[in-house]
C-alpha cells in the first residue's frame, strides 16, 4: 500500500503539470468492464488511463452482447482474443473480478464488487487522510452507515487497521454485518460516542440497491440517529468528514455539511486519478521494465 500511495504522490505531481500525460502505459490496452453504474470510479480509471497514454475500450451491457445472454466468462475471453493487457471491472456480484481471474490472463483490477470490496476506494481514501494528517498510525477513524452492505467499509476497514488507525464502525444494529466481531473494531450505535475523539469521520451512503426493505424505520429518523450535521462540526473542531460518493444530502451527512470546509469529499475524488494511475502502472509491469523515471517524461 505504501508503494502504491508513493507512487500516487509522484502521478500527482504530473496532474498538476500544464500537459497531464506521460508515456508510462504506451502501447498498453485497457478494457474498462462496467456492469453496474459509476461515476467517480468509471471516468477516474478512464483518465488515469488517458494519462498514461494507455489504449482505452470502454464496455457496457447494454450495448453488448451480454444483453444477447452470452456469459461474463464467454464476453472476457472473446474480448482478450483481440489482444489487451487489463481489464477493470465492476460488478454487482462478489468475487465477479476473482473469478475472472481464473478465466483470463489479463490483469484484472477490481473497480468494486457487490458488497464486498473496493480496494482502490480505500487507497485513495489512505492518500486523502495522509494529506491532512502527519501519521496513519494512531488516527482514530469513525465508519458511519450501512456497514454490512458497504464494499468500501470492508475494504477501508482492512487498509486503515493495516496502517495502524483505530477504526470505530457505527451504525444501527441491522445495518452491521453478523459477524462484526471479527473486524478488530470498536462498534457502537451511537453517534456521539463514534464521534468523540474521532480525527476522520467517514459517511456511508444507504445502499437501498443491495438490501431487502425495512432495516431502517425510515429515512428521515436514520438522519435524526446517523446523520452528521453542523452541529457535529461546531462540537468536534477538527473532525474531517469524508464520503465515498454519490452522497445522499440530508441522510447520511446534511447539506452544509457536504459543502463544509472541513469535508474532504472533492479531494478524495482529486486523489482517485492519481491512485488509479500508480495501481494501473504498478500492475502493468512497466515499472519493473523502467522504473519511477517513466513518470518524468512528457508524451
Ligand atoms: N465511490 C464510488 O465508487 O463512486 P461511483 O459509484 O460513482 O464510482
């Protein structure tokens, strides 16, 4: 994860350049597999992939012929007959980019699978935090929201506790998984508590798609118990707020919250490009080939 983040700081630097391109993926093909909506991830990956100078093909279903009922593992191989390099994915299944694994060569780079992981979500929700704090280690971060539906709770709850924060998880009983113990985090249903103390307050939107109806009474009281307000931010002096995206103003953060200077949600979207572009280069194999010096060059 540390190569990862360095690497990210160093495509940055290229980001802010007047000519946003180097040459590190030229020659590389890309294939973006998008089986379910994005936004933030979709077009980040789409122009870590410009900035690289990587061959992009953009995939969805309905123009496909998996609309026609041929199978994901039919659809890869039939795309990589055409000779690529990657292939990103997201997928409402679990373990949809795992299995594809096993059915092609490819690099296969998980975009966020089901409720279960969105591995580059929490790397560049790691670079966001470290831009405004010294330390990871000993950071008290607070997962607000419906955990046992969020691939981005799981995957940052393993990558904060393996740079040494403490996590605190808060959500009402039903939105947490059953086997909640087993996360190594302080959980509490209480938002006061899982605010005390908390450097990183990280808000998750309900995912109303991936769950039956009735675990919470209704939106509006979620807000009431859950919802981070200003009030929340005149308590709490140095409390940042952070969201994966697409927020639900008025649920899980209210408005002024959102458009808050201490919220961090803009900057976790900046930091999405150049993480995917030190995920997409260290995965490529250029790296090994021409080491960090590829960054410095100009297309
Ligand atoms: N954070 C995130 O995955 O947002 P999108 O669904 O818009 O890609």
């Amino acid at each position: 994860m540390h190569l990862i983040l360095d690497t990210a700081r160093e495509f940055r630097r290229v980001l802010e350049r007047q000519i946003r391109r180097v040459p590190s993926l030229r020659g590389i093909t890309v294939v973006n597999l998008f089986f379910e909506p994005s936004t933030r991830t979709r077009i980040s990956f789409e122009l870590a992939e410009k900035r690289l100078s990587a061959d992009t093909i953009n995939f969805s279903i309905s123009d496909s012929s998996l609309s026609k009922g041929e199978s994901l593992k039919d659809t890869a191989q039939n795309i990589e007959a055409m000779k690529i390099d990657l292939v990103v994915i997201r997928h409402k299944s679990p373990g949809a980019p795992h299995f594809l694994s096993r059915c092609i060569d490819s690099v296969i780079v998980n975009a966020g699978d089901g409720a279960h992981e969105h591995p580059t979500q929490a790397l560049l929700d790691l670079l966001t935090i470290s831009d405004h704090f010294s330390t990871l280690s000993g950071l008290n971060v607070s997962i607000i929201g419906d955990i046992s539906h969020s691939r981005v709770a799981r995957s940052n709850i393993y990558a904060l506790r393996a740079v040494g924060a403490k996590v605190t998880l808060c959500a009402p009983p039903t939105l947490l998984p059953v086997d909640i113990g087993q996360y190594g985090c302080r959980v509490t249903h209480r938002l006061d508590e899982a605010l005390e103390g908390c450097d990183v307050a990280m808000a998750l939107r309900q995912q109303f798609e991936r769950r039956h109806a009735g675990l919470v009474p209704s939106v509006r009281e979620y807000h009431d118990q859950f919802g981070i307000k200003l009030a929340h931010l005149e308590r709490h002096k140095n409390l940042r707020i952070m969201h994966p995206g697409p927020v639900n103003r008025g649920v899980e953060l209210a408005g002024e919250v959102v458009d808050h200077e201490r919220a961090i949600i803009l900057d976790q979207v900046t930091n999405g490009v150049a993480v995917r572009m030190a995920v997409l280069y260290l995965l490529s194999g250029r790296q090994a080939a021409s080491g960090l010096d590829a960054l410095s060059d100009d297309a």
